[in-house]
C-alpha cells in the first residue's frame, strides 16, 4: 500500500468522510472493512446500511477489538495457555498482594481498602503500557528521593515480579494475546487486500497503534478518522491526547518503514443550526466570540426545582421534539460521569412512553446475586452485621421468599438484632416461633458454607464450596424464573443481563481455583478477591428497541446523525478531571523526564480529555440542544449547576432560560433582583387587567429567578399569589374523602396536624403507611413514659397528708417506686441494650424526676388544686366529648385526653385551669391558633368547662418536662434552684383576673408563670397571654368553628401539600413523606403573624 491515512475534523464532520471513502471503494469493487470500538459495533452497521442506503453488508465487514480475535481464532486458532480477563487480573494482583504483604511497606495491609487492588492494578497496567521494564523502574526507584515514592515504586516491582510470576506459566494476559492475534492476522491474510477504516475511537491507544502497523504493509488502504482539528486551531488544546497519539502512530510506522499523511478537510457540516455551529467553534476556545444571533427553539438552558421536575422537563422536552417531525433515533441524552438519579430518568421514559436505547452498562458487583453472596462471606468474616444478613435474606436469591425476607427484616429491625443475636434463636415478640423458622432457613446454607471452606485443603474446594453455596441458594433456578418473568414483562434488556451473570460467577471460580492452585484462601481473604474481582466488571446488553432515543455517557456516546440532544444532571463539577492515579502529577513529570517514557495520564492531560468529552458531546446534535441541572438532591440539599452553564451564558448572553434560579449577570433590563422586583409587579398587574397578552420574555424569566431567590423569593412569592389566580386544589372525590377518612370521631393531633399540611393529613389517614418498626426509642416513646410517670406521681403524692408541701427527699421517695415500676418495661429495649441507650433512659429519668420536683414546688406555691390527671373526653368512662357543628349541620365529636385538671375557689366562683405536659418547651401562638394548628389548649380548657357547668375559666398551660442548667456567678443554692425552676415556667392563656394570678403562684417572685401585672395594677405588654375572660371564653368557641372548618376540609377531599412554617423554617425537614410529596417547603401556608387573642376572639360567630 501507499501511505496511512489520519484523517482529523470536527464534531459531525467525520462520519460524512467515512461514508464517502466507504462508497468509493464499494464502487471500485474493494472489500472494506470497518474497525470499530466494541460498543459501537451495532450502531455503526445500521449506521452505514442507513448512510449508504444498502439493503445489507455483504461487501462490508464492521469488526471490533473482540470480533477480530474471534475471526483470527476461527482461522488460525490459539495458544496453549488461557486469557486472564480483568476478573482473573484483580485476583491475581490480590493474591500477590497478600502473599507480599512482609515484604511491602507503602501498600501493606490495603487489601481490604475499597479501591487499592483496582488502583495497584492500574499503576501495573500503566507501567507496562509506558513500556517501562521492571529493570528501569529498578533502577529509578533507587535514585528517587522522597521516601514515600521510593516506597511505593519498590512495592510496584515487588508486585509486578511477583504477578509475572503467578500468570507466567498458565495464563496470558489481554495484551500479550493481543499482540498474538495481531501477529497471527498479519500472517494469515485475512485481511489483505482490503480497504480498512478505523472510526469511533477517541485517539489510537497502543493496541490499536499496534494492529495499524503490522497491517498497514497487507492492506490496499487504510485510514484512520479521528475527531479532531489541528494544533494551531482557538480550541485545539482539548485535542492534545489525539495528537501525541498521532505522534506516536507515526513514529511505530516509520519503524515499519510506512509513510503517514494526516489531512484535515474542514468540511463543512450540512444542516446544523448556526447557533451549534458557532457552539463548536467556541465550546472550549481561548479567546471565544458571543453570539448575537437568535437561539430560540434552538438552545435551552433548565433549572429543575428537583431531580423529579428535570427528569420530567427532559421528558415533555423529547415528546415536544418527537411532535415536531424528529424520530426518536434521533435523538440522544448524553449522562454526565458519575450522574446520579439515573432511575428517576428512566422511571419517567418509561411513564411517558418514550422508546430508549440504554447504552450504559450494568456493574456486575451491583446485581443481586453478587451481592448476596460477597454478604454471606462478610457475615462469615466480620460478623452478622444486620446489613448484610437483610441483603442476603432481600437478595431474590437464596431460601427465603421476597415476603419472608421483608418479614424477617422486619422482625430484625423491631427487636435490635445484631451481631452475635443472629446466632440464637428468636424469643421475643409474638412472631418469634414463625421469624426463628425463617432465621433457621436463612442461615443454614451460610453456616454451611462456613464449616465447607474451614475444610477446604486448597482453591479447588474452596471454588466447590462457593458453587455448593449458590446450589444451595437454588440461585441457577432463580435466575431462569426470573428471567421469565422480566420477558413476559418485556424487560428484555434486564432479562439479557441476569442471564449473563451465572456464566460470570463460574468463569471467576474457575480463575479463582487455577490462580491459588493448592493454596487455600482464608474466608476474610476470598471475600476481598472476589469484590476486587467483581468491582471492574460491567454487563452489557443489546438495546431493548432499535428506534429509541439513545441514552450514553458523556464522550462514549456513539451516535449516528443525531439532531437534538440533551444534557442533564449538569451539576457542579462536571468537568472536574479525574484524580491523577497512583502518582501525583509533580511525581509524573518527574518520572517520565528521567526515563524517556509517557507514563498514564496526569491531571492536567485528564481535565482536556473531560473537556474533550463534552466537546463531543455538547456539538454532537444539529437542531436542538437542552443542558439541564437540578437545584435540590433527591434528599433536599441544595445543588449548584457545573462552571460549563456560565460558559454558555457568556457564549450566548440572549439564551432561552427556564426553570429556577438563573440569574444571568448581563441582562440589561432589569439589572438587579430589587429593580426585577419592583418591576414585575407592574407586569403583573397589566397582565392581571387584561392590558397585555403576556409577559415579555426577559421579565418572565426575571420572575422565575426571584421566585428562587433567598433574599426576594418570599416577596415575590407574596406578589404572585396577590396578583394571579390561585391555582386550582388538590381535592379527592368527596365520596372518595369520606371512605378513606372516618370522620365522625377526631382527636385534637389529627385536626392539628391537617392544618399543620392537608397532604401529610392524608398519608397518614388515608393511605394509612405501614411505618417499618425500628429498635429504637422515638420522642412519642419518651412522652408516654414522662405523661405515665407524672400522671402517676399525681395520684400517688395528692392521697398522702403532706401534699403538696413535699421535701425533696420525699419527692424522691415517690417517684423511685413509681420509676422503679415503669423501667422494668425498658427490658428488652434500646434503653438497655448498651451504654448509648442507658445513658439516653437515665436522662429521662432525671428529666421526669426533676419535673416532678418543679411539679410539687409549684403546686406548694398555688391555690390551684389538682382534680383529675390524664383525663379522657369523648371516650368511654370519660368526659363527653366536645361537639362541633359543620356547614353542612352535620355533627363530629372531638375526643382527647387532658394531663391535668386544676381548680380554684374564691367568692366570685369555681375557676377552671387544664395543663398539658410536653417533653419540649412550647408557648401558645395567635398566628398557629387561627391557622388550626394550636386547638388543643382551648379545646381541652372547652371540653372540661362544659363537663361542669358553672365553673369559670382561668387558664390553659403548657408545662415543660425539662431539666434546664443556668449559668450564673451565684453560689447561694436556694437562689440557683429558684433561677432553674424560673427556666421551665408554665406557658400558656390565663384571664387576667389580679387574684387568679396570684393563686397561681403567691411567691414574692412568682416563678411558675411569667409576669402579667405591672406595680400600677396594669397589665404588662409583654403579657399578651393574659387576656379578659369573655376573650378566653371566645377562643375557646373560635378553636371549637376552627375544628368544624378543618373538619369539613377534610371531608371535603382537601389533600393540599401546603405546609406550615416554624421558627425555622417549612415544617416539612420533619415529615416523613417529604420525598412523596416533593414540595420541598417551596410552597407554604402563610401565618397572619400580625394576629392577635382579641382578633381571633372577636372573629368567631359561635358567640
């Protein structure tokens, strides 16, 4: 032949070329060969059968890397020793590892570190890559100077000597049956002759470098296409990597005595939009140009409120495209490295019906059955970790049944199974008989699998072993059911990959015997070769369907002609290059310039190949191009977009922007969130008037950024809801509503906690979620136990003479029987299962202890005495209960349960005082009151008044079961116990009668409530809780309207996800259901903070 052929040009320039050589060796009657990567095998045929209109490939070969060895292995077979596949290459580095560990300093004892095989392993292929021989590498490890890099260059020629060893006499590796293959198709002929054009590979590695020179002298031609432009071009830095392989390329042919030709075209993509053509050019260029035409319909950029908001834009995205006359093969998602909710992507593709080609692959360490069995040799090795026994028992794989397993879990997590627990039987609870059945069936075949390898004289019978196990498993079975069941649900791609994992697991025990021989594996050691193992190793499948979108990574997205593209999940450092690897970048250049040799890739050379691949990418489409980011995780922390979406910004400062916070920094008009602000509301209006069709582009977007904006995003939240419509309610079906809801009995909590968020209302009463039990101890546990103890402490203390003038000593002496009563029920609890949990029950105890104390002090110093404790309403046996009446005359009871009922007698008559104990400090609010979300004082305070008439009302108080410290320079005991006692004060409303106050405390000081009274007999401003009696007895009848509104709401079908708001913020950072819902607290109920007792008194029209 006459001279190679390196053909450079731009993104979607290249294929073009390919094609064209292609036809006119077709015409001159030239057999042509296509050499592709392997995965692009499948889509360069249909590519070129679509690009030369031909019925088939007869006169066309498309061959890739695993393709070629096959044809050379058909022909002329192969040598006697076996491949050694990257499986059998991490258990080979491990085994050395751990048979050199004395003899190792830098990587001693990090077998068992996530990553060191993969990254020793690695560092080896680098060496051998750079063609660096262990003598050299000898060699510069003694002149090197630093301790650290002189240790970890010894470790790697120890490693390398002692792997070359290990393979040396029965396996080969990749590369020595590559350079086989190669030098086997050279003398065998297949290819001579023949036109051969290589395509799809990002630069010519060394194999392929290899294959070009020992066929360049066989063929007719052969020409290699590579996307990329010259040296001298604004961006060509980013093609540093394709143009020192080029260099090497040429100098290997002319070792071979072969001249070279590298021609760059500049070809001219047909049909591409300006604004992508300008992209190319500009993507990556030093010193870039902005873009002043238009990028409508064109260029997107979207900010998604969540993962669930982007994956649905990019959704409706392509279904708008598809409806515009583009075919779904036509168009692409290129993924991020690394992206993540990759899931939520795909749930809602499937959802829309969108058809799509996944050319991701699966890692083989993720699917179930490796899973489950690395888990069983972890609990065989480190212990029942409960983790990995419910990954074994969920797995689908072993004796358990998915149901079993879930139950089994279950059982687990109620009863605090860990450790050495799973080893004895299941005792507690009333499952136990069924769950120890299940942990038996479980942990046998482990077991088993235990004595097997204990027994085992060598590799090959701990291999047997490993096999018994997954016998045992019945796991072959399993994978066929299942496979028959991800058919008959058409989920042909998942189907393809189970059935290549069985095929897996017994080739790496085969490699696993031969390498070890007659070595035997510890348990700890075969659990860390098999992860090594397994961590490198992808599943592929065939596309499900021919005509989808084509989903990718970055760089690796083999696509033919693609007219609209999307970029998602382009968070904040996607571009951020790789790590260097095993040597820093100054150890890098270090080497490479005392011995000669390009040794892997350094950092810098890593950050060009990452903007190589987006290159790539980002100029892949012709039409249409979307780049799209998420503002909040899938957990709700908040996520920045990657430094590429400013680039675009600045690229094109009109670009077509929607979704959250923007903020684009040129926009002349407005020029500052407070001038957007004040201008939008005049937009609004004049849209709201009908003056306007609609807002102008710019303000439109304005708007979007102030409504995500920290410092504007409430005012301009305000002005929207003034100016706009409301949008229309989440409801059900009334009928709907009053199945799922039983409503004609309703406690305070359940009114409290539908105005606290309607949707939360209905989860937790309507959907009714089974909540998995935990062994642990919640806050409700917490309060059960204080309200049991103080409710207790009141009967027992109120029937003795003394009370309730109390010394501290008898407080005491009460509360340890009552104490010592109620502990005997934390056996068997976390508050007993280590000294985390005793010491968590013994602040409870000093906690309820110490509230008894302030209990009893302030009972001493109060007129007020105690009538009922933990007293029912609206039950049986109890008060009865409040009725309320709704709009529709219908009636519902509200039942509850009061803590305390006090009462007080003077000459105007029998007052009226109920208390609440709460395990965490709490005061009443206006705001919360009129919104529903605090009833329950005034319900409780109704609900005790209309059981006896004639009484009056005094008050209705919170009381804090807290134990407060103070700080203070005081030294005089009495004086600090007054100053705590002052810090867990009653909370709540009181009428402002001068001698209801003072019965409450007659101390000089009054430390039970806080001042109400000024010396002038005035009322305090800061008393604000003290109001008249006709205001209390009116607060009681608005909380009673209130609780017939809520009532009708949720009758009514109300399910709104519009949450209130603390101190802190949203509510929804505690609600369980804050993933279902996806609100996020974006949206919720504003408080009339402005609001006052007398307002909300005088509003009711019960009165």
């Amino acid at each position: 032949m006459s001279r190679v052929k390196i053909i450079g040009d731009r993104n979607g320039r290249v294929w073009p070329l390919v094609l064209r050589d292609a036809e006119e060796s077709r015409k001159a009657g030239r057999r042509l060969i296509l050499y592709v990567p392997e995965q692009y095998t499948l889509q360069a045929e249909r590519d070129i059968i679509t690009g030369l209109k031909l019925p088939g490939l007869l006169d066309i070969q498309v061959i890739s890397p695993r393709k070629l060895k096959q044809q050379v292995k058909e022909q002329t077979g192969t040598g006697t020793r076996r491949p050694l596949n990257e499986m059998g290459r991490a258990m080979a580095v491990h085994r050395v590892m751990t048979e050199q560990e004395e003899n190792l300093s830098y990587y001693r004892n990090m077998t068992e570190l996530s990553g060191a095989v993969s990254r020793v392993s690695g560092a080896l292929d680098e060496l051998r890559e750079s063609d660096i021989t262990p003598e050299e590498l000898d060699e510069y490890a003694a002149g090197t100077g630093t301790g650290a890099e002189r240790a970890k260059l010894n470790d790697l020629k120890i490693l390398w000597d002692g792997y070359e060893t290990l393979i040396s006499e029965q396996f080969d590796e990749e590369k020595a049956i590559w350079t086989d293959a190669v030098s086997r198709l050279e003398n065998s002929g297949l290819w001579n002759g023949a036109d051969v054009a290589v395509y799809g590979f990002d630069a010519i590695r060394p194999d392929l470098r290899e294959l070009i020179a020992h066929l360049c002298g066989k063929v007719n031609s052969l020409s290699v296409y590579l996307i990329m432009d010259e040296k001298q071009a604004p961006d060509g830095r980013i093609f540093t990597q394709q143009h020192e392989s080029t260099d090497q390329l040429i100098k290997a042919l002319e070792e071979v005595r072969t001249l070279s030709d590298e021609v760059y075209p500049h070809s001219v993509r047909e049909g591409c939009a300006p604004a992508l053509q300008f992209l190319d050019r500009n993507l990556f260029a030093l010193n870039p140009e902005t873009w002043t035409g238009e990028t409508e319909g064109v260029l997107k950029l979207y900010a998604g409120s969540s993962p669930w908001d982007e994956a649905e834009t990019v959704a409706s995205t392509l279904r708008g495209w598809h409806e515009e006359g583009i075919p779904w093969n036509q168009m692409a998602i290129a993924l991020p490295p690394g992206a993540g909710s990759e899931g939520i992507l795909r749930a809602n593709l499937k959802i829309s019906g969108i058809p799509f080609v996944w050319q991701q692959k699966d890692k083989a360490v993720n699917h179930p059955v490796c899973r489950m069995l690395l888990s069983a040799l972890s609990i065989l090795s480190d212990g029942y970790r409960t983790d990995k026994v419910i990954t074994v028992a969920r797995s689908g794989f072993c004796t358990l049944t998915e149901a079993e397993g879930l139950c089994l879990e279950d059982y687990a997590r109620a009863h605090g199974i860990e450790g050495r627990r799973w080893q004895r039987p299941f005792t507690n609870g009333e499952d136990a008989e069924e769950t120890e059945a299940l942990r038996q069936r479980l942990l046998e075949p482990v077991e088993e699998l235990r004595t097997n390898l204990k027994e085992a004289r060598n590799a090959a019978e701990s291999a047997e072993a490993l096999v018994g196990f997954l016998e045992a498993q019945n796991v072959w079975n399993r994978l066929q059911e299942e496979e028959e069941m991800l058919l008959q649900h058409e989920m042909y791609r998942e189907a393809i990959i189970n059935r290549q994992i069985w095929k897996l697991l017994m080739d790496l025990l085969d490699q696993l015997g031969t390498l070890l021989g007659v070595r035997r594996a510890a348990i700890r050691d075969l659990r860390y070769m098999l992860e090594s193992a397994l961590n490198p190793v992808s599943l592929a499948a065939l596309p499900e369907q021919e005509d989808g979108v084509i989903i990718g990574e970055t760089g690796h997205l083999l696509a033919g002609d693609i007219r609209a593209l999307i970029l998602p999940q382009a968070q904040d450092g996607m571009l951020t290059a790789p790590e260097s690897g095993w040597l820093t970048d100054t150890e890098r250049k270090r080497m490479e310039e005392a011995t000669g040799k390009t040794i892997g890739i350094s950092r810098e050379a890593g950050c060009l190949i990452r903007k190589y691949d987006f290159y790539r990418t980002l100029t892949l489409p012709r039409e249409k191009l979307m780049i799209s980011w998420s503002l909040r995780s899938e957990e709700g922390g908040a996520l920045q977009p990657d430094g590429l979406i400013a680039q675009i910004r600045e690229l094109y400062p009109n670009i077509h922007e929607e979704g959250g916070m923007l903020g684009q920094e040129n926009r002349k008009d407005p020029a500052t969130p407070r001038e957007a602000l004040e201008g939008v509301g005049n937009w609004l209006t004049e849209l709201k008037d009908g003056m306007i069709p609609e807002m102008p582009q710019v303000w439109r977007t304005a708007l979007v950024q102030l409504l995500h904006n920290g410092t504007y995003g409430k005012a301009a939240h305000r002005l929207l809801e003034e100016m706009l419509p409301q949008k229309e309610e989440q409801k059900l079906e009334k009928d709907t509503a009053r199945k799922l809801f039983m409503t004609d009995r309703l406690s305070i909590s359940r009114l409290e906690q539908f105005a606290s968020c309607p949707y939360r209302h209905f989860i937790d009463y309507g959907l009714r979620p089974v909540k998995q039990e935990e062994f642990t101890y919640e806050s409700n546990d917490a309060g059960t136990f204080f309200h049991e103890a103080l409710d207790r402490y009141m009967k027992q203390a109120g029937t003795q003479k003394d009370w309730p003038y109390f010394t501290a000593e008898q407080v005491d002496n009460v509360m340890d029987t009552i104490l010592t009563e109620l502990t005997e029920e934390w056996k068997d609890t976390p508050l007993r299962e280590d000294a985390m949990g005793e010491w968590t029950g013994e602040g409870y105890l000093r906690r309820v202890r110490r509230a008894a104390q302030v209990l009893t002090r302030f009972a001493a110093n109060s007129e007020f005495r105690t009538i009922a404790t933990e007293q029912p309403f609206g039950e049986n046996e109890g008060l009865p209960p409040v009725i309320i009446t709704l709009a529709d005359g219908s009636k519902t009871a509200i039942r509850g349960q009061i803590d305390r009922i006090d009462t007080y007698e003077n000459g105007e008559g029998v007052w009226l005082r109920v208390v609440d104990n709460k395990s965490r400090g709490k005061k009443p609010d206006p705001a919360k009151m009129e919104d529903g979300e605090q009833l329950q004082l005034m319900i409780y305070l109704k609900a005790a008044a209309d059981s006896m008439p004639g009484t009056r009302p005094a008050g209705a108080m919170f009381f804090p079961i807290e134990d407060k410290e103070v700080s203070t320079d005081e030294d005089n005991p009495e004086k600090i116990e007054n100053d705590r006692i002052s810090e867990v004060r009653m909370k709540g409303l009181v009428t402002a009668e001068e001698d209801l106050i003072r019965a409450m405390d007659r101390d000089v000081h009054p430390f039970s409530v806080d001042k109400v009274f000024n010396k002038d007999g005035t009322i305090s401003k800061s008393a604000s809780w003290a109001v008249e009696e006709k205001t209390l007895s009116g607060l009681m009848d608005a909380a009673v309207e209130k609780a017939g509104e809520l009532c009708g709401r949720m009758r009514d079908g109300d399910i709104a996800a519009m949450p209130g708001e603390d101190s802190l913020g949203p509510v929804c950072r505690y609600c369980d259901y804050k993933a279902i819902c996806r609100n996020g607290g974006r949206e919720t109920r504003k408080l009339n903070t402005g609001i006052t007792y007398q307002d909300i008194a005088g509003k009711n029209t019960l009165r």
